[in-house]
C-alpha cells in the first residue's frame, strides 16, 4: 500500500503538470484499454463511425499489463505517458478497470465513457464485492477509489442500471441503456455470411459436426488466471462424445490469451462473436457471453463443478439456479448427456424473454446511439443526448 501511495502522488504531479500547461483539446478523443494490444470488438464499430469525421483527432491506446517487476515497471512508464493524453483529451472511452483514471483528479472538460465489456448484469464486481476475494479492499478504496470519474456508462438494458450503479458507486442518472455497440454485429447479414463463408472455406470438415462453443468465465486477476487450467477440455469431452461429430471450441480470454493451445486453435482466428455465431451450442459457467449468445436463440448448458465456492467467492446479483437460461451442472456425466441430446432446432429453444430483459437495446442501433452521446459531450452544450 505505501508503494501505491507513492505511485498515486507521482501519477497526480505528472497529471498535474500537463493539465496546467496545456489546454483541453476540444475535438481529441482516447480510446484506451488494457485488455488487447490492439483496438478491439469493444471499440471497433465506434471507432469506425468516429474516423469518418475528419475534424476529430483519435488516439489510440491499447496495451495489455504486464507481470514481474521489470514488466510492471515498463508498464508503469507507459501509463505515464497516457497521462498526457488523458489531461488534453475531451473525451475519454473505456472498456474495463483503467488504473490511471482513477489515481487523478479528473479536469472537469474531460469527459469519460465505460463501454463496459461485458452486456447485463450477472456476476458482482467492482464495489459489489468490496472486501471479498477478488474484489478491493476498503483500505485499498481509500488509495485507489476504482471505478471513479466515469461521467458516463453505458449498459444493455435498464434492467442493468441498478447492478452497474452500484458496481461503479455511480448514481443511476448516469447510467444510460444505449445498447452495446459490438452487438450490432448480430444484426448485420451480411458480416454474418461473410464469417460463415470464411469458416466453411478454411474448415469444410467442420461443416457437419455439432460445434461446441466453450467460454470459461476468468477466473484471477489482470495478471493470473487461478491455476491456468481449464475445467473442461478436448481430452475429456471426447472420451464420452464422438470426435466424429463433434468439435469444441475453446474461447480465450484476453487476458490469457498468452497461452498457447496450438496453431489451429480455432479462437486465434475467429473473434469470440464470431465463434458465437458458427456455433450450434454453448458451455460456460459464469461469463457473461450468455447475454449476446440469448439473441441467437441457440441452446446453452453450464458447467459449474466450483459452483458452492464461487457463490462465496464472488456472488451474483440474481440467484443463480433462477437466472440461468439453461441446465445447471456441477458433475461431467450430465454435461454429457446434454450435449448427446441436444436440439438444434431453434423453434425447441426460446430465449426472448430473457434477451428481452438484458439486452432489449441491443436492436442493432447500439453503435448509433453512442457515437450520438459521444457527439454530444465533444459539443456540449449545444444539443443534449436522448437515448
């Protein structure tokens, strides 16, 4: 903690500096996240509708943290520098936990958005899980207030509102059911024919299996995914299924995506969307990937064998057995037979209702609506933002 402290003091005279020798530039806006090295499905559809106005100047600022006291040092120099664009900027647009935001006291002409990266509201976090394992401590709020000077966020559906206000301590006012730009990707015909296509082309083996999507929730820090296993994998699946009709793709979570799993991995070619969108089913446990996947209208199982320890752990906001849009289980055997008995016919399936209430802005005009808001702060004061 001492270390932070100092970290903080340095963070704030650097800030500091910058903001009191340079001027606010009205039309720059940042994109900033450290969970790629490069821009990623979270900003990709904003992004492409800002660069078409030519007035406006967009940095961007994408760097994944790094681990070990060399990579932690050099990354500590690189958020330094961002400081400089945090202070001249006019708007600021996140997608996850930014470190620097929140070690500063924000200029008031700056203007910061959370693009959450992740759609509804299902496992607790940030000041949800204040003092619990995996969450931040009190004392370290005290140092590091998380979550703070959003001016703005942006969720799925107004049933978000309440769970992200409280996860963000941000008065619900703030929080505005845009929809989530990166969804408009489900309701674009032709992006969708082209990644078939792509797929089909490059594995026509492929074509007849029944395609298993597995998206783990992580499990660990920025840094550290608890034990870097996976609770299920190739190895165990197909023991029980026929690897003749079958295939399971593994999603990789951008934190881990460091991790080598062979070079036809699948997920190294194709976006987690885009895996959505070959697949016929999906296996998670606690991502929040169910929200997008309930607007494709295909079956979902969870496999939860840590279910008892991640309830103490984490926590959801919503009991979990009532919440879940598909069978819940804790032991392989039932998996199994799940996957054995699957129907993909999608008249068997019906997931309107809870699409319905998470996601009921993600109508495929989701990246309209931001690109508005962002407009709208760029040029404050001139017009006011309606969702």
């Amino acid at each position: 903690m001492y270390m932070t402290k100092i970290v903080k003091v340095f963070f704030q005279i650097v800030y500091t500096v910058f903001s009191k020798l340079i001027p606010v530039n009205q039309q720059k806006i940042v994109i900033a996240s450290y969970r790629d090295n490069n821009i990623n499905e979270n900003f990709k559809n904003v992004y492409d509708e800002l660069i078409k106005q030519p007035h406006l100047k967009i940095v961007l600022l994408f760097r994944k943290s790094e681990s070990g006291f060399l990579g932690k040092f050099f990354y500590i120099n690189y958020l330094l520098r961002t400081l400089y664009h945090i202070a001249t900027c006019k708007v600021l647009l996140l997608d996850d936990y930014y470190y620097p935001l929140y070690l500063i006291k924000k200029r008031s002409e700056t203007k910061v958005v959370q693009i959450w990266h992740a759609c509804g509201a299902f496992k607790k976090f940030g000041h949800s899980i204040k003092d619990k394992q995996g969450g931040p401590s009190s004392a370290y709020l005290k140092v590091v207030p998380v979550h703070s000077n959003y001016d703005v966020a942006i969720v799925s559906s107004e049933e978000a509102i309440g769970p992200f206000s409280e996860a963000f301590n941000m008065p619900k006012q703030k929080i505005l059911a845009t929809g989530v730009p990166r969804t408009d990707f489900f309701y674009s015909e032709k992006y969708i024919c082209e990644v078939k296509k792509r797929f089909h082309e490059e594995y026509p083996e492929l074509k007849n299996k029944v395609k298993v999507l597995y998206a783990p929730t992580y499990r660990g820090g920025v840094n550290k995914q608890h034990g870097e296993h996976f609770l299920l994998n190739h190895e165990t699946l197909f023991r029980h299924l026929d690897p003749q009709h079958y295939e399971l793709f593994i999603n990789v979570h951008p934190y881990m995506r460091k991790t080598s799993f062979g070079e036809e991995n699948i997920s190294e070619k194709f976006t987690l969307y885009e895996l959505m969108i070959l697949s016929d089913v999906l296996v998670t446990d606690y991502s929040s990937v169910i929200f997008e996947y309930s607007l494709l209208n295909k079956p979902m199982f969870f496999y939860c064998p840590d279910l008892e320890n991640y309830l103490q752990e984490r926590d959801f906001y919503y009991p979990f057995h009532e919440f879940a849009p598909g069978p819940i289980r804790t032991k392989m055997e039932p998996l199994i037979e799940d996957l054995k008995n699957v129907s993909l016919d999608k008249t068997q399936t019906d997931f309107r209702s809870f699409s319905k209430r998470f996601m009921n802005r993600c109508d495929g005009h989701s990246t309209e609506r931001v690109v508005s808001l962002i407009l709208s702060l760029l040029n404050e004061g001139e017009r006011v933002f309606e969702i």
